[in-house]
C-alpha cells in the first residue's frame, strides 16, 4: 500500500492521474503506458507484480487485478500476485529475488492500492519509477518496478489499517477492472509493433 503524495499536470509526460469515472480513462491509461512501454527494449521480457492482500477490501486492488490478468493466461507478460497467490509484505522480498533471477532484464510494472486526499480517492495514476509498497503504513519494503500503477481507494493520513479495512469494495472492483483491462491492451499494442518493427523489409 503506497501514500498517493503526489500531484501531476497533464504536462508531465511520465505521470498520469485521472479518475476512474472519465470516460477517457481507458484509452488515457493506455496511451500513457504504451509511452513507458516504448522505453523499454524490444521485446523485453515483461513482469507484472500485483501487490497486495485478499484480507483487506482496500489493499484487495494488486490480487484483483492480478486475478483478472491471469485470465487471459497470455504469454506475453509473467505475473505475480493474485487473490489465490498474493504478494505482499512478508513475501515481496523473496518475490523480486525470484523475479530477477528467473528473468533476464525484466521490465518491471507494479501494481498497487494507495491512500490520498479524498478530492484523489478514486483516482488511478501511472508513475514512471518505483513504487514504495507499505510507505503509507510505515513498513519500511523494497522497491517495485520500472513504472507503476496505483489506485487511491480511500482517504490517508489517519488510522490507515482501519480505513484499508472499510473501504468499498465495489470501488475497488471497478478500478481494477479498469487497470488490468488498460495494461492488457498497452501490453498487446506495443508487443504487436514491435514485433512489426523487428521484422526486416
């Protein structure tokens, strides 16, 4: 769970922040996650890390979008982190030392919920960068991914475990619905042009 601290302009090319009820919000997202994408190498071998637990209706967003990801069982991203196999604070260590050992040179994408101000709540961001999982909680984790996602799902900065605990879980259904449907796709695009542009004329 990652403190949402920031605010982005729509001048800022590596951020996005917009609510999950615009009606652009799908193709914002992945326009902003095909930019991301277009920095990594070729055909990079890319790793989702879904961060996150079923025991709590706000940090439920990361194994809900991961659940939703494993459905389409596609070969083109390795995934980590579901309602059935969640990642979180006492695994994630041993999860990104499994990552970069079974993976050459991954591109790494985190996924995570995150508290905010409560004009933010309902709001998705794409950052460039890691995420800082447990910041918000004061669990002092690892750093997650090249880029990241996150959903701010309810209002922080007071009593954080007891408003993770009582936060509505069909906000948190439709934000990962959106997100892991948006990632799909930027995935998919971006591995279909690429894929274009490697085949010699």
């Amino acid at each position: 769970m990652n403190p949402a601290s920031r605010s982005f302009s729509s001048q800022d090319m590596t951020s996005l922040k917009i609510p999950h009820t615009d009606p652009g919000v799908h193709s914002a997202i992945v326009h902003r996650l095909m930019f991301h994408l277009y920095k990594a190498h070729s055909l990079q071998n890319v790793v989702i890390v879904c961060i996150g637990t079923d025991r709590s209706t706000g940090d439920c967003l990361g194994p809900l979008v991961g659940t939703s990801l494993a459905k389409w069982d596609s070969p083109l991203f390795h995934l980590y982190g579901t309602l059935d196999e969640p990642v979180h604070a006492v695994n994630l260590q041993d999860t990104l030392h499994k990552i970069y050992q079974t993976h050459h040179n991954p591109y790494v994408i985190g996924i995570d919920a995150c508290l905010g101000q409560s004009s933010s709540v309902g709001c998705i961001q794409v950052v460039d960068g890691p995420l800082k999982p447990g910041a918000g909680v004061n669990k002092e984790l690892p750093p997650v991914g090249d880029i990241h996602l996150t959903g701010i799902v309810n209002v922080g900065g007071f009593m954080e475990y007891f408003v993770l605990q009582n936060t509505r879980l069909s906000l948190v259904m439709r934000m990962s619905e959106i997100i892991s449907s948006s990632l799909y796709s930027a995935i998919r695009e971006w591995h279909t042009r690429s894929t274009l542009l490697a085949v010699p004329e």
